[in-house]
C-alpha cells in the first residue's frame, strides 16, 4: 500500500518514484510472526524520505495482530499510536544512549518529545520492546530503534494474551 501511494503521489505531480522495502522476521513463534520493515523511497521525483516500522500478523488467519492490546504502552489517536507519558523517561533512557555521540539530537529531545510522534513498536525476545518512531524531516536521524526494557513495559502487558499468541 505505501508502495502504491508513493507511486500515485509521483504520477499526480508528474515526477518519477521510487520505493524500496527490506523485510526481516524479528520473532516467529507458532501463533505469530512479527516483522520489521524499513527502507526509503522517493515519491515527488526529488526528496528522499527513509522509514522502519514493526509489524505483527497471526499465523492462522494472515491478519494483523494489534499489539498494543497486549502490551498496553501506547495511545491510539487518529490511528496512529503515541507511547504513554508514564513510559517516557524510560524511552528518553534508550534515547539518551542511542544518540550519545549525536550532541545535536541530545539538544532536540524535550520531555514531550517522545510521547508526540507516532510510533509502532515490536515485542523481542526477551521481552523488551523495540520502539519505531516517525519523526519529520531531518529529525528522523535522531531516532533510530529505541528499546523499552522489560521490567519497565511488564506492568501494562496482558499476560492472558501475551500467552494466547505465544508472545514474550
């Protein structure tokens, strides 16, 4: 669907496109397969835009799982999802860390900023969640994969379903 909207929107201003997807399985268990997907694409025949979000489907049925019915650690609004502010010193933890070397992101990063851009996320295997931010422009460079530990993300899991679907 990205592909096809980003091939329409081109068309539309008479401009070329281009659109490029990687796909790497992070967790497979008998009831589900959770993937990651990234790449970038070029869809007004100038400006290049990268992208990486996680994604989890139910083997059986083929049909998208909504993970945060499980876990719990966001907000859906407009359909998208907004991590709870209750997380985001946690996330601002992984942030931090990620960008150690990057001063200019460590001077972008407020104590809403984590909880005001969209992001998917996906369960690892030892529990953790890797958090998939969508951040504007040359923003997006401060954000790669951040990760929710654990313990900080167990208090809002639904174990009842976690084990349902076979998830960690």
């Amino acid at each position: 669907m990205d592909a096809r909207t980003c091939h329409d929107n081109s068309r539309g201003m008479e401009a070329s496109s281009s659109y490029k997807a990687d796909l790497k399985k992070t967790l497979d268990t008998d009831k589900t397969v959770v993937i990651e997907v990234s790449g970038n694409m070029i869809c007004d025949g100038v400006h290049p835009s990268s992208y990486r979000y996680g994604v989890a489907f139910e083997k059986q049925s083929g049909k998208r799982l909504d993970l945060n019915r499980i876990y719990n650690i966001a907000i859906r609004q407009d359909d998208h999802l907004f991590l709870r502010h209750e997380l985001a010193d946690t996330a601002k933890i992984s942030y931090e860390r990620a960008n150690a070397q990057v001063p200019s992101c460590l001077n972008q990063i407020d104590d809403d900023g984590l909880t005001s851009l969209p992001m998917t996320f996906s369960p690892n295997t030892d529990g953790s969640l890797s958090l998939y931010y969508s951040a504007p422009g040359v923003s997006a460079a401060c954000y790669p994969v951040l990760v929710l530990e654990r313990s900080a993300v167990a208090a809002y899991r639904n174990a009842d379903l976690a084990s349902q679907y076979h998830l960690p």
